[in-house]
C-alpha cells in the first residue's frame, strides 16, 4: 500500500506556499500520496479570516479533503496540554508538529515512516524543499491575474530598473505575539538597505508593496534618498486587492528589497527564478532563523 503524507494548512498564502512546498518535497522523496486539509485550519480564524489559497495553483498529484478528523483532535489534545515535541505517535499515527521551533531540521525531511504521516506546522525554509526546488517551483508559479490595474503596473516593472520595496509591519497581529513572526521590521532597515542599493543600480524605479498606504507615507515621510526617483505604491487601498495577484506582480521586479514576509519572501523566490542578475536584501528577523537566504542578508549584500 503507498504511503500518506496529510498537510494541515494554515496561515496566508506565503505560509500556505512554504508548507505545501515542504509537504510535496516529503512526498517526493517517500513516493507518497499528498492529501491537504482545505478547512481545518482555516475554521477558526476569526482574526486573519485567512482562507485555502492554493485552489489557484496548478498543483499536481494532490487529494483536497476538508476536516481531516486527527487534525481536528491534534489542535484539541496540543491547546489542553501544551504538546511541545516534533515527533509524535498520536492514536496510533505518525504526527509531526513544527510549530513551536524556530529552525531547519532535517530529521523532519528524512524522518522514517512506514504508512501514514501527518505534518502540522509552518516550515519556513527553502531547507525543507530544496532537493526538488525546480519542479515544485513550477506548481507555485501565481496565475496571471485578470485585473488591468496589475498588468499595467507589470508593464512599468518591467520597462524599468525596478527595486521592490515589501513594507509589512503586521498591523492585525496584537503587539504583544508579534514575536511570532519574528517582530516588526524597523523603517531603518528599509532606509540602509535602499541607500546600498543605490550605489549599485542607477536610476531605479522603486514599487512599494505594503498593506495600506498609510504604512508607505510612515516610510517615506522623511526617506529623501528615494524621493527623488519614480515611486509607484502598491497597496490594497489603491486597488491592488488579492494576496497572489500582489505575488505575481512584485514577482516580476528585478531587485528587492523586503521585511519579514512569508509573502514577500516567495515574491522574492519566484523572481531568482526569471532573473540572474539580481540585487536582494531582506530583513532576517522571521520567525524562522533559517528562513532567509544567506546571500540576501544585508551583511552579505555585494
């Protein structure tokens, strides 16, 4: 009998990406079916009402179910008792949560199983997918969107030496569990980072991707480095609504420059894949230490 990998899904689509890249990777190397919980994550979110966002995506090979019922029991037996441990053995089933560390593990890739596997948690880390990037990459590439609004600003990205500015500073998260991800990325860093690139590209049109325009007015309220270039704001309020149209779009630019973002992260994964070229720095402040690659670290910036 082929062995079962289930995925419980949770989170926005940058979270929703990184587990399902990390599932399907498993499910590569175990030769095994990947089945996904469209619901049970979602059902209860009464804070980021996020919802199942990979319906959009040309996933191969995958079994949708609603309401896998050990998920279900998961969630319960961790909230009454604190459960703590990455791998356990619950009703009888090989279950790993990865939800509490904030590193790459391997034995999570590698773990041995013999029938069924159930994984709940975040993994974000290209580590947990790397060993089949290219195909998997190619079922998360974002649709096209359909709204005029984002083809004609991808037209500007690209007829331009575009840097991508990702301000995400977490505005629905309380202040006091922002740690879990990762804290908010200081204005500073977005001022550092943009001054070293411009030492490098030459009249550069800046996008700023952030969640309202209220954030990008902080931001540049005393930015004169960027004032006097082309500056283009791309928020839900100016109507750029939907998180994989925003994806598809940022994913066009050439350079980038991005806060602790599952979302901006992939934008950034996506566009490496386009263009060799590149010039990337982001904030290394996830949740996750290994989330952010090496070579876009701002100490690593050349």
């Amino acid at each position: 009998m082929k062995k079962k990998i289930y995925l419980y899904l949770c989170g926005g689509l940058g979270n929703q990406l990184f587990q399902y890249a990390a599932a399907k990777n498993i499910a590569i190397i175990n030769d095994a079916d990947l089945i996904i919980d469209t619901q049970c994550g979602f059902i209860t979110d009464f804070r980021d009402f996020w919802k199942f966002s990979l319906s959009l995506y040309n996933l191969k090979n995958v079994i949708l179910k609603k309401n896998i019922l050990v998920f279900w029991l998961y969630r319960i037996y961790k909230k009454v008792f604190g459960i703590r441990t990455i791998f356990n053995s619950f009703l009888f089933r090989n279950l790993i949560n990865e939800m509490f560390i904030d590193h790459f593990d391997e034995q999570i890739k590698r773990f041995n199983f013999n029938n069924n596997l159930y994984l709940f948690g975040y993994f974000q880390s290209e580590k947990y997918f790397v060993d089949n990037k290219n195909s998997i990459v190619n079922e998360l590439i974002p649709p096209v969107p359909t709204k005029n609004i984002f083809l004609e600003m991808k037209d500007k990205i690209v007829n331009s030496n575009s840097i991508s500015l990702g301000v995400r500073i977490h505005e629905t998260m309380p202040q006091n569990i922002s740690y879990k991800v990762g804290g908010i990325t200081p204005f500073d860093f977005y001022k550092n980072a943009v001054i070293l690139m411009l030492k490098k590209i030459s009249n550069p049109t800046f996008f700023i991707f952030s969640t309202s325009s209220s954030n990008v007015e902080k931001l540049l309220l005393d930015f004169v480095e960027i004032k006097k270039f082309n500056i283009y704001v791309i928020t839900e309020d100016k109507g750029f609504k939907g998180a994989s149209d925003n994806l598809w779009l940022m994913s066009h630019c050439v350079n980038h420059v991005i806060s602790n973002s599952t979302l901006y992260w992939w934008a950034v994964y996506l566009s490496s894949f386009k263009y060799k070229d590149q010039k990337i720095i982001s904030a290394d402040n996830f949740a996750n230490r290994d989330t952010c690659l090496e070579s876009w670290k701002l100490k690593n910036f050349k």
